[in-house]
C-alpha cells in the first residue's frame, strides 16, 4: 500500500537512497498481528473411512525420495555440515527463539553495526532470512522486538541499521512489483544490450569454488555444502562473477536460487540484476584481494572453509525428468522468462520499467562473445557497496 512504502508500490524510484527516503518520511510499518487465541474445531465427517482419511491427510509429508530425489542425496539433506554457521530449523518457533537469542540473550543488536560484516560464525547476524524467505516470521515482527530493544536496552546506529536492512528487502520485492519479468531478462530493468566474455568452464569452477580465489572459493563452497552465505560473501562472488570472469549475472541468480536456505525470487534476483549494473544505479567492483584483507585478515574464514574440505559437488535435482533452474538455463535463458512473468503475474507484480543504468568494471573494459549473451562495464569500486537480499 503507499501509506506503508510511502509510494506507489508498482512505481517506486529504481534507486535505494530514493525508496528509503520515502519510506522513512512518509510510509509507516503496521504492527504484526497477534497469533489467534483460539483455532476453529477441524470438521468431523460422520464416515468412519473420511474420518481416517482426513487424518491421514492432515499427518501426511512426502519424503525426499517420494519427491524424486535419489535416495544417497536425501541421506545427505538430512545431515548439517559442522562447519556451518547455524543449524537451520523451520518453524516460527524457532525463527522466535534465535531472533530473542541474538538480539537479547547474546545482545548482540547493541553491536550489530560493527559486526555485520562477518563471514565466520553465527553471532555476525541475525541469520533470519531463511525464516523471513519461508515465511515463519515476518519483517514486522522483527522490526517490533527492535523497538522492544530500543526501549528497553539502547538505541543506536546499530538498532537503526538492522530495520535499515529490512528496507533493502522491502525495496527489491517493490521493484519487482514495479518492473515485472524484467527483473529476469538479460538486460535488467534498463534494457541494456551486453556481451558478455566468460566461457562455461569459468562458471563451472566459481559454483564448485575452484576459481583460485580464495575468498570467492571460501564462500560458493559454504552455499554448496549449506546453504547459507554472509552479505559481504554474496557481494563479492557476484561481482567476480559478472565483471572478473564476465559471465551473464543470470546464471549466478540461478545457481542461487538452487542452493539458498533463505532465497525468495525478488531480493534475490534483484540483487543480482543490480550487481549487473542493469538497474540504473552505479556498478561496484569489488577487489577480493582487497576485500579478504580488510574483512578476514587472519584467514580464518578462508581457512574454515578451504583447508581440509573439498569443493562440494553441486546438487543434482530431483531425478525423473525434473530440470533444476540451472539446468533449464542451460537449455535455453530466455524460456524462463516466460514462467517468471506467470508469477510475477500471479503476485500482481507488472509494470515497465524505463531507466538508463551505468556501466561499470574495475580498470578495464571487457569485450567479447561466447555461448553467454550480455555487455561491456568499466568503473571503480565504490565506498558504500550495494547490500545484498534481506539478510537479516
């Protein structure tokens, strides 16, 4: 509604700085509603077999291997890698239970500011996004026990940076409100024409971590093996992807999609879009060298990740015929477009976008065609990079 986002929410200005700055002047945030005290009585057929039928139904949940997938694969789903930041349960319960646990019990809101850049642990973060992205907890509910903290503990630039966060989730699920299946065609929001110079080998090795890069290694083998990955590890794989091995930023969308505990369509494929430089805001070209000084300067993160742990082999989808995404990708890009507009269709999500975007990559242009359709960029990494999905 334009009272919430402060806005029309299918016409929202394509740069953050501006969303926000309506957002905060003149949306408002509804507060979560309270759960229900009491539930309405199930139906009691009078049928002694639809009685036992509707049990049975109502307790039902396929296996993995009833959905398709080979029997080793769904052993291994199971199983929660050690090195991982957090084990991840469903529920909304448990999404509760970890928000009060960080934000009060380790109090770890007061710091969060400082913190949010970590790659190593589960303290750096609030790790709700995979909650948020199923739907256990909602954005509102989060932003109220914030204020329940500034209330009761501080408020600081810490406080204020978390519900900051959740405004960049607000802002990619309004501009995909606004620019419908753009946000999953080559060139983006802007249109722009690109060719892009990366071979299939270079993406192979980025989605099983054998870049050689050891940050952009450390990070694609902890999605591979869990699921998960911080802000500041999505931010820089992606730009290494796009603009060091000049592949389409489409295929790292999917590859995304495939493996993220906490993926939803809009933060994540605008995201990617945007680190493309295919939304009309500048590109940011990430220096990993750079990057895996300032923010893992004793190697610990590269370390807990690459040292006695192979690369994980990437997973191989239901059996049976069942395409993964990345799969259908490889068939053919632009047949996907067709199922994303069906559900941005479904979502209410259309409209046209029409603004001209930057051209962006450090120190050089890139040129050239291979089995990727896609663009040139030249620019310099910028100060204040472009944040990723609704990570906490």
């Amino acid at each position: 509604m334009p009272d919430e986002c402060g806005c029309a929410p299918n016409n929202i200005p394509m740069l953050f700085t501006s969303f926000k700055g309506k957002a905060e002047s003149k949306g408002r945030i509804r507060s979560p509603i309270p759960c229900p005290s009491k539930l309405p009585t199930l139906p009691s057929p009078a049928d002694a077999d639809q009685q036992k039928n509707l049990s049975e139904a109502l307790k039902f949940l396929p296996s993995l291997e009833e959905l398709g997938f080979p029997a080793e694969e769904a052993k291994a789903a199971m199983q929660d890698d050690p090195r991982g930041v957090l084990r991840f349960e469903g529920g909304e319960t448990v999404a509760l239970q970890r928000l009060q646990k960080w934000m009060f019990d380790d109090d770890k809101l007061r710091d969060y500011f400082e913190i949010r850049n970590g790659m190593l642990g589960e303290g750096y973060s609030s790790k709700q996004s995979p909650w948020l992205a199923h739907g256990c907890i909602s954005p509102r509910r989060i932003w109220l026990e914030a204020q329940r903290y500034e209330k009761e503990r501080t408020k600081n630039k810490s406080t204020y940076w978390l519900i900051f966060e959740l405004t960049w989730r607000d802002f990619y699920f309004y501009m995909a409100h606004t620019v419908g299946n753009k946000l999953f065609k080559s060139g983006g929001v802007t249109g722009a024409k690109s060719d892009w110079w990366g071979s299939k080998d270079d993406l192979e090795k980025w989605k099983a971590g054998r870049t050689g890069d050891q940050l952009v290694d450390a990070n694609m083998r902890e999605l591979l093996a869990t699921g998960f990955m911080s802000n500041r590890g999505r931010q820089n794989v992606a730009s290494y992807l796009i603009l060091d091995l000049g592949v389409d930023w489409r295929y790292g969308a999917a590859h995304f999609e495939e493996h993220l505990l906490d993926h939803d369509p809009a933060s994540n494929w605008g995201n990617w879009v945007a680190a493309a430089g295919l939304t009309g805001g500048r590109v940011n070209k990430f220096n990993t060298k750079k990057q895996l000084n300032d923010y893992d300067p004793k190697r610990e993160y590269v370390n807990h990740w690459l040292k006695g742990g192979a690369a994980v082999a990437p997973r191989s989808g239901p059996s049976g015929g069942t395409s993964t995404t990345a799969e259908k990708l490889n068939s053919s890009l632009d047949d996907l477009v067709g199922a994303r507009k069906v559900y941005m269709d479904d979502s209410g999500g259309r409209g046209k976008g029409g603004y001209k975007g930057g051209k962006g990559n450090e120190g050089g242009k890139g040129k050239g065609k291979s089995f990727y359709s896609g663009g040139d960029s030249n620019g310099t990494e910028q100060k204040k990079p472009r944040r990723w999905q609704a990570r906490d």
